[in-house]
C-alpha cells in the first residue's frame, strides 16, 4: 500500500511541475543584477537607544537616533521588497554634528553614534545570510573642519586646500604619499575587518586619477568581485573618464535621473530625452548594466517634491518612473523612503526621519517589481530597443538569449493603444501579462497592447498557450493512479470485513 501511496505522491509532484511556467533563470549573479537600497544611517531606523547621545529628533541638522542595530532590525523588511543590495553613508567616527557622516575624524572608527564595529560587522553578516551586498560609502576627498591633522605641522602637505569656514571641508592632497597610502590601507583594512562588498567613492574636479588608479588596484586584491562605484554629478566629465580608466566599476548617472524626474514628476511627457540619455550612455561606456540609476538621494531634492509641486500624485508617478529605473539598462538605487513617497526639498529637508508606518501602496508595487527584475535576467542583461513612443506612451523591448520581455508605460491621461507588428516581436506567440495578468496574442501578425492611463505592464513574450495537451495528459495520469489507489484501499477493507 505503501508503494501506491508514493507513487501517487511522485505523479502529482510532476503533475504541478508540468502545470508551472518557468522563465529562463539566471546562472551567477552579477552585479548588474542587483537593486540597491539607499540608506542614510542616522534617519533610517533607530534600534539601539544606548547610544542615543545629543538625539534631537525635531533638529533637520542634528541626531536623530538611526544605528547599526536599527538597519539589523528592517533588513528583511528590506529584502522583502526585493532590494538584493544596501549601500550605507560613511560608517566613520565624526565630529560633532556629523549625523551624515562626512566629517570625518578617524578613518579606523565606527562613529559612536551609529554603534560599534562589533554591530557594524553583524549588520553585514545579517545581510549576507538573506543573500544581499553592502556597499559603503568611502569618503576619499576630505576630513571634518576640525580635524587634528590641520593643527599638525607635519602634515601640512596633507591638503591642498584648508577653508577658512567651519562647515567648508579641507581637501585631501591625494598625491601625497602618505595621504595615499593612509586611504589605501583604510580602504582595504574595512574589506578585511568586515567584509563589505563594495564603495562608493565621491568623484571631483580635484580627485587624483593616479590615486583613484592605485585605491581601485589595491582594494580589489582584497576581495573578488568587489564593487567600486563612482559618484559624480557629471558622469561626462574628465574625473568619471579618469575613475572608468583606473579600474572603476561604474558611475552614478545623475544627467539620467535629472531627466527622469522631469518627466516623470507629471503626465504626458516625452520619454524621447531618456532614450536619449541611454543610447549616449551605450555610446560613451563599455559596462552600462553597472551604471548607478536613480531618482533622488542624500544629495538632491526628492522627488515627491517635485511631483507635488505639479500638484500630481506621488503614488502614479512613482510606480511609473520605478518601472523604468527597474527595467533599462544599470543598476538601480532606491533612496530611503521613496517606497512611502518621503517629500523633502533640499539639504538637510531631504534627510528627513524614515516612517514605518504609512501607506504600502508603492511598497506593494517595488515588491512585483523587484521579483520580475530578479526572475527575468533580459531586464539586467538584455539588449535593449524602443518599439513606441510618443508623449508619455512608450514600449520598448529587452533580449536575453531565448528570453524577450516587453515593457509598456502609459504616463499619460488616457488609455492608450498601441500596435507592434512581426518585424518588432516574432509572429504566432503571445506576449504575457506578468504585473496585471494581461494577455495580448497576435493577430494577422500584429500585437494590440491596450494599457490604461497611469499604468505599466511587463510582458514575457511566450508561445501561444492554446489547448496544453500535455496538461490534460498528466491530469489524466493522476486521475488514473487515484482511482486504482482508490479500489486497492476499496479491495483491502473487503478483505478485512471478511
């Protein structure tokens, strides 16, 4: 009896095998595959009320508890939206009034108000068991306005500038030996001590292409596979050139996101400038799956602001621009607080305190979103090519291998249709609504996608489902081997009456 038992076992296991549609998987995971979650330590989560000191909660320029432990706490939150990545504002020791962490005063501390090394370690081993990086931000440019080594005589070829105001920054001389070295060491002493694994280093006019050269060198014999990411607010320029040239991953595409928020921030825009924007990002870099993209950050306005300066509403266009961070070439990074439409204008107002509870609305949607970004490897490493656009509608699609997903977008006040023909997509096959379940199949060769105003749709381009054979011939071998299971257990409880 026994034997029957498992083998109706067996046959109804492949039976829901034989039901399930699988896309094609991703064999090892690249950085390209990853989605990033921004967090600026002190506003994010405050877990550890111990070291709470100089907490001013009401102060946009002071203390407001976020620590190690309060990251620990939301990680899987974090991860349930389908980010795969943190990246954390510098970690160091700084001085007073340093909440954001750029004033740094040692390079080899945790700054006490965000926790110790000991809790900062275990952030990355927390992150690392639910299978998501870190990055850190390594400030490579300058110190804090009081720093020690300005009253050092010894060190008085250290910088290249010293400013007279107190909230102005010296600036490291890179090209000193020492100077260099001591980044250097730092650099690789974090990857050793925590196993981080990634930087984000802010890129200037002044930073040293030698330097940028020898850190990238040496900070990658530490760990394979580590992840240097350039920040510069003209990706453009000569220092991103320099920074691409001397060993760097990437760079932060802030001409891209100051196109995305113009149009997406209200309805009936032309997509033609993003297009645009990634055809010269193809154009002009070798490595654009690397390339960081994003809305807003620790250094911009937000972008609520200036959605509600249009008198719009945050939930429609943050979906809508969140569909296309999620599925066009780069990786993308999601500020703090964008999931619950957090407004702000500029610094300190856009740092402001993370609520966990509000509306999950666009939480909701980044979850659908994250998981197709993960499942689906043509939005991370596919080709990519516009089918349509026209103002604020647009389709394109991306190929990877055997895999074509297409993306439409209706960022405009009424239903749109749109019409892609065999040329565009192959004849015969259907394309697969995987955010709202729709289903477009083609006609004499043609694809009618209908979408309504203020919403998206990703499609996996399938074979015509039709009559699925062989789903009614595994149904019928279960049928079979329950009816036979049936009659033995029938037959058996004669035996035993008898």
């Amino acid at each position: 009896m026994k034997k029957w038992v498992y083998m109706l076992m067996i046959i109804s296991l492949f039976f829901l095998n034989g039901l399930s549609a699988h896309a094609a998987e991703k064999e090892n995971r690249k950085w390209q595959d990853e989605s990033v979650y921004l967090i600026m330590i002190d506003r994010f989560n405050n877990g550890d009320q111990s070291n709470d000191e100089d907490v001013e909660v009401n102060n946009p320029e002071g203390y407001h508890g976020g620590d190690f432990q309060g990251v620990i706490d939301q990680l899987d939150y974090i991860k349930d939206m389908g980010f795969t990545a943190i990246s954390l504002t510098p970690v160091f020791d700084n001085e007073a009034g340093g909440y954001h962490g750029y004033w740094v005063k040692d390079f080899y501390k945790t700054d006490e108000h965000f926790g110790s090394i000991a809790s900062l370690k275990k952030l990355i081993q927390e992150a690392h068991k639910r299978g998501m990086k870190v990055i850190l931000e390594f400030e490579i440019n300058h110190v804090g306005p009081k720093h020690t080594w300005l009253n050092d005589g010894e060190k008085k070829d250290w910088f290249l500038a010293v400013p007279n105001q107190e909230k102005d920054l010296p600036l490291l001389n890179q090209n000193n030996e020492e100077v260099k070295k001591y980044l250097i060491d730092a650099g690789k002493w974090w990857i050793e001590e925590t196993d981080i694994d990634g930087y984000q280093l802010k890129l200037q006019e002044d930073t040293s292409a030698a330097f940028l050269n020898e850190f990238a060198k040496e900070v990658k014999t530490v760990k394979e596979n580590f992840y240097l990411l350039g920040e510069t607010k003209n990706a453009d320029s000569k220092e991103a050139e320099a920074f691409l040239e001397s060993g760097g991953d990437s760079i932060t595409d802030y001409p891209l996101a100051a196109e995305l928020r113009e149009v997406f921030s209200e309805t009936n825009q032309s997509f033609a400038p993003l297009f645009s924007r990634l055809e010269q990002n193809q154009a002009n870099f070798s490595g654009t799956a690397l390339i960081g993209t994003f809305m807003d950050n620790q250094y911009t306005v937000r972008f609520t602001n200036n959605m509600v300066e249009k008198n719009e509403h945050p939930g429609p266009r943050w979906k809508q621009a969140l569909t296309f961070l999620y599925t066009t070439p780069g990786i993308p990074f999601v500020y703090y607080g964008s999931e619950i439409a957090l407004n702000g204008g500029e610094v300190p107002d856009n740092r402001k305190q993370m609520n966990f509870r509000t509306d999950t609305d666009i939480v909701d949607y980044i979850k659908k979103i994250g998981s197709l970004r993960s499942e689906l490897p043509s939005l991370t490493r596919g080709t990519m090519d516009v089918l349509y656009e026209k103002d604020g509608m647009a389709v394109y699609k991306r190929v990877y291998h055997e895999e074509t997903t297409v993306i439409a977008i209706n960022n405009t006040t009424k239903t749109q249709t749109v019409t892609l023909s065999a040329d565009e997509l192959a004849a015969d096959m259907e394309l697969r609504g995987m955010l709202n379940n729709d289903l477009v199949r083609s006609d004499k060769d043609q694809y009618h996608i209908t979408i309504d105003r203020d919403e998206s749709e990703i499609y996996l381009l399938s074979n015509k489902s039709g009559i699925n054979y062989s789903y009614f011939i595994v149904l019928g071998a279960v049928l079979i081997a329950f009816f036979i299971f049936l009659g033995l257990v029938i037959k058996r409880s004669r035996r035993q009456q008898s």
